[in-house]
C-alpha cells in the first residue's frame, strides 16, 4: 500500500472501497468469486497519443484517455474532462465513482470516464472541435450507444457533445444519438441535462435538511465552484430561498452576507468569464470559502478540495458533495468526528449521469420529453436513491458514504455474481 503522500486519486478510491466493502464479506457470500479483486480492477483502460494541428502551423501532442471501468449492471458511462492536469489515475477513480454512483440510484449502467490532458481553455474554437473530434476518432468502436457513452464533465458540455455525435456519425456512416449524452436539445439532447446535476445536488440538500430539522429559508450556504455543477447548485438553493453568501471559481471568490443575487451572477459570469468583479459582493481570498459562517457547503470544483487542514476549520453543518471526490480521506474522518453530515459524490451529484439515461432512453425511442418530466422523474430518482442512502446508514449506524457504498457495492457484486464466473 503507498503511503499518504504518494496515494493517486485512485489509490484513495480503493483504500476506500475497501474499508466499506469489508463489513458486506463478498468473499463468504461469493466464495472464490474474487469479486473484491474484480471490482477494483478497471475492465479496460487506455492511454493514447493525440496530436493536433494548430491554427498556428504547429503540432501540439498530447495524451487521451478512456477507463471502462465496470459494465456489470450495464453499458459503460461517464464523462469527458479535458484539463491539463487530468492523467490515467484520475481517469480511473472517476470511472471507479461512476459505476458506483449508477448503482446507487439504481439506472442500468456501468462506469466509464475519458479525459484529455490538455490547457483546453486557451485552445481556438477551431482546435477544440478538430481535437474533440480526433479523440471519437481514435477511440473508434470503443464508445458506441450499446457500449461505452461520454457525456460533459469538467470543460466540456453540450458543444463538445455535438461534436463527438458528428464525429462517430462521420465515422460509421450512420445516425445514432444515444452514442453520448448532454447534447444540444436541437440534435437530440434532454430538457434538463444541463442543470441535472446541481439540481439533484438540490434534491438531496432538500432531504438532509428535513432529516436534519434544517429550515432552508434560514440557511446560509457557499458553493465552491461556478460552473455547471456550482452555478446551478447556487441557482435552485437562492431559488428555495437560501442566501448563498460565498461563491468561488478558478480565478477568486466574492460574498456578501446578506446573500449574493445569484441569477445576477450568473450574467455577470457569461460577461466577465469569472466570479470576480460581481457588483453585488465583496471579493476574498479563493480558499478561504471553505471557513465562511454558513450551513451548507457545496464543493462543486474539483478533487482533494476538503483536506483534513481545511476540515477542521469548517463551520458548515451540512456538506454536499456536487463534486467527484472533493473530500481527501483524512478529511472524510475528521467531518465524521466533528458531526458534520456530508452527502457523498456518489449519491450528491448522480442527478448529471440520471438525466444522462434519460436522454439515451428518448433517443432510444425517438420521443422527447418535456423539462416538467424530465424534473418529475429526476426527483424521483434522487429521492428514492437519498432515502434508501439514508435508512441504510440508520440501520447499520453508518455514514451516508459509507451506507451509499454498501448499497452500490451489493448491487454489481449480485449483478457481477449474476452474470457468472468467466
Ligand atoms: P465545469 O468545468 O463546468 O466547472 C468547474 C468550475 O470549478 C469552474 O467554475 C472553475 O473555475 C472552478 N474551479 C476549478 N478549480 C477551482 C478551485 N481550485 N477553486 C474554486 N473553483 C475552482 O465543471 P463541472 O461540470 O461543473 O464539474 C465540477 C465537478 O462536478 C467535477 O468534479 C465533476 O467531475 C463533477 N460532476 C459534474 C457533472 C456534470 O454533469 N457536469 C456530473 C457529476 C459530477
């Protein structure tokens, strides 16, 4: 086992899966099924070289990479994050989360994830479609709508979505919307799927704070992160009346105490490109939102953002993980000991890939729904899945993370058991 310092994002994943599955004995259930090894083990991953022509003239090389990390339950799903910092490990515990997060709310999918290494934001319009569409291209028969589907994750959204449908139309000669979801309403996507995912981190904040006896409309709450996941977080809580107080990005953080008009922001970020500079608040140090006097904290940027230093000088009551993997280990022990509840990654932000199976199930049966259904079923969805979440940590007297690991864990064993042993 390495040690702390040197542990991948994936290497906590599994430290973690470990220590929950241990209480669920898959080894006495299922004996000689090594069904531990076979769900800690991506089914396949895969490292390639991209190049991309320029505008300039020159030649920028880089790396791609997809994890088809389990489909006993279903297909292979996930995202696609283009950013300089992404690498297979990252890749491979967010193709771990997925599947796991599937499980979770129960849709029948496996898990996936794919990533570019790459500055993506500083690239031309012109690059960033040439290098989405090489990336279909060299994956060939790898994603397809019946095997492995991308869909938006940190830098992409609904135009790289189109992209990769023309992409792997160009290459098979043929039609198929279902090959990726978060598309474009005009070329097949689902009302909804944009704010799918903040608004199910929505959903669940709704339901820890009535178990919680928390009053929404006396609460205070601070999202990390201000993009999709952030931004619409932010945007369903001011509408439920909660005064978000504290946002932040990339580039700074702004707050205001009475609470920042969030729709504002919004316009305010589609100008300006960043929080900072919103009229309606005061800018502050990025990092420092995670200590802000609130009740609600929502981490919506990336991993690792809830260390064990920053965990002890949290106020807030409630944490909701809109993020993947935003809470280090050390940091998910401390919050325990100091009786905060946190709603994790894997239940928090499952509302995104929800609508996802939504949108491929329309595109299965070519008739769309509209965004009052889409939301109907959404909530249902999220509902259902945090209730169980939360009867199951009462039952075994655990935390949600640990009760939504046990659920998601017992449900692809019994699918991997299922399915046989070769
Ligand atoms: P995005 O690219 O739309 O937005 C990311 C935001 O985080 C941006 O506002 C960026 O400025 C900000 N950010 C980056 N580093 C930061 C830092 N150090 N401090 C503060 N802010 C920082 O990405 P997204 O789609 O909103 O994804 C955010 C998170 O949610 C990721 O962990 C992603 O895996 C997860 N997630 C996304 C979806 C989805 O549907 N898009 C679904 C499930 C989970």
């Amino acid at each position: 086992m390495p040690i702390a310092s040197e542990m991948t994002a994936f290497d906590s994943a599994k430290a973690l899966f470990s220590r929950y599955a241990e209480s669920l004995q898959l080894e006495k259930r299922y004996p000689g099924r090594r069904l531990h090894e076979r769900l800690t083990l991506p089914d396949r991953s895969v490292e390639f070289r991209l190049t991309l022509q320029l505008d300039r003239g020159d030649t920028l090389i880089t790396q791609g990479y997809r994890v088809q990390f389990n489909d006993d339950r279903g297909p292979y799903k996930g995202g696609l994050r283009f950013h300089p910092l992404v690498d297979l490990e990252e890749v491979k515990a967010l193709a771990f989360w997925m599947y796991l997060k599937t499980a979770v709310v129960e849709i029948p999918f496996g898990g996936a994830k794919g990533g570019i290494r790459v500055d993506y934001e500083n690239l031309t319009l012109a690059e960033k479609e040439r290098l989405t569409k090489k990336y279909v291209l060299v994956l060939g028969d790898e994603i397809g709508p019946e095997k492995d589907i991308p869909a938006p994750d940190v830098n992409t959204g609904e135009r790289e979505m189109a992209w990769i449908m023309d992409a792997w139309r160009m290459h098979h000669g043929r039609y198929e919307r279902g090959v990726v979801t978060g598309k474009p309403v005009a070329v097949g996507g689902s009302q909804g799927r944009t704010s799918a995912t903040g608004r199910g981190v929505f959903f669940c904040i709704e339901e820890a704070a009535r178990e919680m006896k928390l009053d929404l409309a006396q609460c205070a709450a601070a999202v990390q992160g201000f993009g999709n996941v952030g931004r619409h977080a932010a945007l369903f809580l001011h509408q439920a009346g909660v005064r978000v107080t504290a946002v932040s990005d990339v580039h700074g953080a702004i707050r205001n105490s009475q609470g920042l008009d969030i729709p504002g922001l919004i316009r305010h970020v589609q100008e300006a490109g960043q929080v900072a500079g919103f009229k309606g608040g005061d800018s502050f140090a990025r990092d420092d939102l995670f200590f802000e006097p609130v009740d609600i904290l929502v981490p919506a940027a990336l991993e690792n953002a809830i260390t064990a230093e920053r965990a002890e000088r949290i106020q807030a009551r409630l944490v909701a993980e809109g993020a993947n993997g935003p809470t280090t280990p050390d940091a998910i022990a401390l919050l325990g000991e100091k009786g905060v509840t946190v709603i994790p990654d894997i239940l928090c932000n499952a509302g995104g890939v929800t609508v996802s199976y939504f949108e491929w199930v329309q595109n299965r049966q070519e008739f769309y729904w509209s965004a009052e259904q889409v939301d109907h079923e959404l909530r249902a969805v999220m509902v259902r899945a945090y209730r169980q979440v939360a009867a199951e940590a009462a039952s075994q007297r655990c935390t949600l993370r640990e009760a939504a690991y046990r659920l998601a864990i017992a449900r692809v064993a019994d699918a991997a058991h299922r399915r046989g042993a070769q």
